[in-house]
C-alpha cells in the first residue's frame, strides 16, 4: 500500500494529521525502520504517547482513566473494586507500581501480572485505529523507558484495522482494487510469519497465493463484503499482499543446499554422563517478578544496597542476585527473563563500582526526588473517564436531553472504541435527533456489535431500527437476541411487545 520510501519521507515529516496520514500507517512506517521514537497523539481532549523500541511499541499513556491498569483490571474481572483501590493507595504513597503492591499482597502473581499488563498495552494502542481527526508528533528523544513489554506491530495492526478501524477508511483503500489480482509480496515489509491469521485472513492469503482476482474472491469467499475490505486493507498495508494486474501464483523458493556444509554426525550421549541439573535459586514466579521491574530500577535499587554502601556490601549483593538468576538453571520459559536480569545485575555491579558513575547516579536521584516533590505539589493530571460520560449521556437521554447526550456518548465512545456499548449509545441518539438516516444509523449499530457481540443494547437498537424500515422478522432476531444478553432489563420485551 505504502513504499519504503513513502513511509520513510512520513518520518522524516515527523509532524502531520491523522486525516491525512492515519495511525496505522505512523505505525507500519515506525516498524520498518526499526524506530526508537515517541509518538504524541491528540484528538480533541484526548492525548497518547506511544513510546517505540526497536519499532515495536513498548509503552502508553493517556489522559484516559479507563486505561490505568488498576480500573482494567477490575473491569476485566481479575481484581475486586475495594482491593484495587487499597493497592493503588500504598503505591502511592510508597512511589512504586500498582503491579508491585498487587504481587506483594498476593492479589496477581507475577505472571499473571505480566499478561494484564501485555493485555491492557494492547488495548490502549488499539484505541487510536478509531481517529480520523487529530494531529501526531514524532521525537527521536527517547527517555530510558522502564516497560519490559513490546507489542508486534503486524499482528497490532491486523487486530486494529479488523476491530477498530473506521469501515470507511478500509472501504476506501480496497475500492480501487476491483479488477485487479491479487498477489503475495515480492518484496514485503514484514513476514507472514509474524501474524497470527484467523481463518477469514487464511482465506484471503490463500486466494494470493492462488493469484485470483479480487473480484472472485468477493464472490466465492463467503466473507462478508466490510469483513473483507478490512482484511485486504490490514495485508495490503503490512506490504505482505500487493495488487497486479496479472495473475501471479505463488511459487515458493526452492530449498538450496549448501555444498560447504557437511552433513552433522548425531552425537550419541549417555545419560549416566549427565549430573542432574542444580536446583534453582529463584522460582518461576520470582523470575518473572524481578523480570517486569528490573528496567525501571537504578543500580542501587537493582541491587537492594543504600546509597551509602561501601564496596562489599555491594559486590556481596551482586553476587546473591546473579547465582539467583542464573539463566542456565531456568527452562526455556524462563531462561530469556532471567538473562535480562542477570545482565542488569552485572551492569548495576558495574556503575556502583565506578565512583563517578556512582556519584552521578547519586546526583540523578536527588533531582529526581525533588522532581517527585514539585509532581506531587501540583497535583495528578486531569483525567477523562469513559464510563463517567456514558453515566453521564444515559441520566441526560432518560431526562429528554439528547443533544447534550450525544455529546457524552460520543466523548466516551471516542475514549473508548474497543466499548460496542458506547458506540451504540451514540449511533441510537443521531437516528433519534434525525441526524443519521436509518440506514446509516444500522450500519453503525452492527458495527458495535462487531466490536462487542455481547453488547445487549446494540443489539436493541439495531432491532428497533429495523422494525422500523419494516424488516419486522431480522428485528425481532436481533431484539430476541437482546434479551438473552440482557436478562433483567425489560426493554427488550417492551421493544418487542411494540412490534407484535
């Protein structure tokens, strides 16, 4: 979709509008360079900073307060309202991570810990799929970061363009593919290899593997005709698909064997050889635990020595933690993590025992402490809560108030677009104030279902729509539908005793 010099000339821009050059393609063009960068994104009231290692995202923060991982975590059923509160009330008075007081309180354990945070990164970079207004910003100064995380860019951008991302934008790329073939990539940006494909995505693969036309594919796919736009849109854009205009199968590279390397002998082991393996001196748990904070530690800190600590106190500590987590004792789940943290281990050894270094890190502590000081007098930023707008537009859309209720639904639909809940809420206050016709108005509806298929009030809406543009039998599917997901609500019985 883009070349390598296209996406390299928007870099090197390093300022635009989301209109003109969408979040998707910011993050095609980060991933191929291999970027260390931060991405500022805004839209309205809302603001993302999506900070890049080696082009993979790593991190983001937000004005959103539905993304701090303590309200994720209760949302998403892994943690209780009152234990999430209490933990986020000692770290932060203790300075330290949310994460780190829920393991210590035995909340989370360490792996799990690790996933939810895996999880909600990938749902705070997912939002911005949805922004077609807005502006990005580009800084190659990047701050020692202190997440261990990283997303791959591939499978984000197939998850984004397939849940996220505005019908229309996938609709425009994908018009102007009618007649042509479709082909895998002579030369692509990334690798098939580094996308999990569902088995609609297999089929289009397939399909350019075969070097049929679009237009066949749309008739003998059986995908549905926006399902399929989003997918050619997602594969065109990662560069692993591209359009001919003549068939093109798919001829996989023949296996060529090298005439310098001699076929391996097996080597036969006796296991009577083979002393069994030391026991580990930190637990699984433990290596992912020291795994998911080493980064945002100092080397005294890595270390668990004061700053005052002569010499062997701190070759002591050092050496406690790197028989700890030495990785040959670690299988191969754990064995990476552990590395990582034996090397900072040795790198923290190393800057302690240099008395510059350390009177540097010394100095760059004070100065942190007194900016954590003038941070804590100004208070915490001002944040914009999703589920408080939905609250919100539905007290106001209940009192008559429609207009000042679409605003609320649209904000929190915009804070949060992974949310099939608000998006309907939105789409159902147009159709009623007659700024959407009907038809639109159920495009959109089934497109929140799309992003939530449990979304009970999408599904309402999307019935009562119907009923109205007199598809009485597809209504009432949808409103029956409704009612399984929404077992103590009584609209749906109301909704369908108006239609009977």
């Amino acid at each position: 979709m883009r070349t390598r010099a296209e996406l390299e000339s928007i870099l090197s821009a390093k300022s635009g509008t989301l209109d003109r050059i969408p979040y998707a393609v910011l993050l095609v063009a980060l991933a191929s360079r291999g970027a260390n960068a931060v991405l500022e994104l805004r839209r309205n009231q809302l603001q993302k900073t999506v900070f890049f290692d080696d082009g993979a995202p790593v991190d983001c923060r937000s004005n959103i307060a539905t993304e701090m991982l303590g309200r994720y975590l209760v949302s998403s059923g892994k943690l209780r309202d009152a234990d999430a509160n209490a933990a986020l009330g000692v770290a932060a008075s203790r300075g330290v991570p949310l994460g780190e007081i829920l393991t210590e309180r035995k909340l989370l354990t360490p792996t799990d810990l690790y996933r939810a945070l895996q999880q909600n990164l990938g749902r705070k970079l997912l939002e911005p799929f949805s922004w077609t207004s807005g502006t990005w910003s580009l800084s190659w100064d990047v701050p020692p970061l202190s997440s261990v995380l990283r997303v791959k860019v591939p499978q984000l951008i197939v998850t984004g363009i397939q849940k996220v991302e505005p019908q229309e934008n996938a609709d425009d790329a994908a018009k102007f593919l009618a007649g042509r073939y479709l082909a895998i990539a002579s030369d692509p940006l990334f690798s098939l290899d580094e996308v999990r494909l569902g088995a609609a995505p297999q089929k289009v693969v397939d399909a350019a593997r075969r070097g049929v036309t679009v237009d066949e594919l749309r008739a003998s796919s059986g995908i549905d005709a926006d399902d399929l736009n989003r997918i050619l849109y997602a594969l065109l854009l990662l560069g692993v698909l591209e359009s001919t205009g003549q068939s093109r199968p798919y001829v996989a590279p023949a296996a060529i064997a090298n005439p310098f390397v001699a076929e391996e002998t097996p080597i036969e082991v006796s296991l009577d050889t083979i002393e069994p393996a030391a026991p580990p001196h930190a637990t699984a748990e433990e290596v992912v635990a020291a795994y998911l904070s080493y980064r945002r530690k100092d080397a005294f800190e890595l270390l668990e020595v004061e700053e005052t600590a002569g010499l062997i106190p701190i070759i002591r500590a050092y050496l406690a933690i790197v028989d700890r987590f030495l990785p040959s004792r670690f299988d191969d789940d754990s064995r990476e993590k552990a590395q990582e943290v034996f090397l900072a281990a040795a790198r923290a050894y190393a800057e302690l025992a240099d008395p510059n270094r350390r009177d540097a890190l010394v100095k760059r502590r004070e100065k942190l402490r007194e900016e954590a000081a003038a941070a804590a007098k100004a208070g915490p930023a001002a944040m914009i809560d999703p589920e408080a707008l939905w609250k919100s537009g539905v007290n106001l859309a209940a009192a008559g108030k429609l207009r000042e209720a679409l605003g609320s639904f649209e904000l929190a639909a915009e804070c949060d677009a992974q949310n099939g809940t608000y998006a309907a809420e939105a789409a159902w206050c147009r159709y009623r104030l007659g700024n959407t016709p009907a038809a639109t108005a159920i495009k959109l509806l089934k497109n929140a279902i799309r992003i939530d298929p449990t979304s009970g009030i999408a599904h309402l809406y999307a019935g009562q729509v119907l009923a109205a543009l007199g598809k009485r039998v597809e209504g009432e599917a949808y409103i029956s539908r409704a009612a399984s997901l929404m077992p103590n609500d009584p609209r749906p019985a109301q909704a369908m005793k108006v239609m009977r």
